[in-house]
C-alpha cells in the first residue's frame, strides 16, 4: 500500500496534535496526582518537541508555497523543500513617487524549448498600471528573461512612463 505525500504529512500532523494534548494532559495530572504546581513553560517546551520533531521527520515533505514557507517563518522552523530547490522569501517594496515599478518573469521548460514571459506594472501606491505576457515557441531561459526585459522597456516607452523601476528574477 502506498501513501499519499498529502495523507504523510496529515499524519505527521496528528501526531504533533496527539503530543500537544498528552503535553496538556501530563501538566494537567502533576498538578492534580502529584499537587505539583503548573509549569507553563514545561507544557510549551514539550509543545514546541513535538512540533520540532514533526518539522525534523518531515524532511522532503515541504512544498513550494508561499503560505507553508510563512508558517515555518513563524515557528523559527527550517523548511526542506522535496528536491533541491530553494525557497527565498521576498518582500515587493512599491516605487517611489512619480515612478512605475516593472516585475517581469520568464520561464523556459527546456534548452530550447516552448516557453513565457509577462510582467506587470505597479505604481507607487501598488495599483496595477498595466501587464503584458507572451508565449514563445523555442527559446532558452535567458532568452525569454531578455524578452522579458525588452517588452517592458518597450510598454514603458509607449505609455510615457520615463522613470521605471525594473525588476526580474534572471539570473
């Protein structure tokens, strides 16, 4: 029998939920059996094993997504990514005023071949001032990120944004 990557990491999960309740239970039972008073801090450090031991036994069981790499953020726990990718959060910062920021993207699916490019213009409160994406038939990566580039210099001119920001991903 096999087991799904979605039911592995559900029960992972209820383990963690079946410590946090036998954490509030023992804490509960030295005081009442043992007439010792309540630890929090003895509660929350068995919460937080438990929880660190999930996030250790989970590695490979990390997906790429922007709410799961938040959550680890928030409990100061590392995220494993399934493969060797590599997860960066970052942060979109709006221009200054007068300016036009561009965030511009590219994808490739091989070397050559079919691939994209878009991007999207924001103004200095974040509204979105206009887009633009495009397939492409063969290209390399760095070829759509030039494109890319070139299509948003180009929108820029057009529509008489003469100070932009520009952003892009390619290396």
């Amino acid at each position: 029998m096999t087991v799904s990557f979605s039911d592995q990491i559900w029960i992972l999960w209820k383990a963690v939920i079946h410590d946090v309740a036998w954490s509030v239970w023992f804490t509960r039972n030295r005081k009442i059996l043992d007439d010792k008073p309540v630890d929090f801090r003895l509660a929350l450090s068995l919460v937080w094993r438990a929880v660190k031991d999930a996030n250790r036994l989970s590695l490979g069981c990390m997906r790429n997504s922007v709410d799961e790499l938040l959550i680890h953020k928030h409990f100061g726990l590392r995220g494993r990514p399934p493969h060797a990718s590599v997860i960066k959060s970052v942060f979109w910062s709006p221009p200054s005023p007068g300016w036009v920021k561009v965030n511009t993207d590219e994808v490739a699916l091989g070397s050559p071949d079919a691939g994209g490019y878009g991007g999207v213009f924001r103004n200095c409160r974040s509204f979105i001032k206009g887009c633009f994406a495009a397939l492409l038939d063969l290209v390399f990566a760095f070829e759509a990120g030039l494109l890319a580039v070139s299509m948003a210099i180009n929108y820029a001119w057009i529509n008489d944004w003469r100070s932009i920001w520009l952003e892009s991903d390619s290396s």
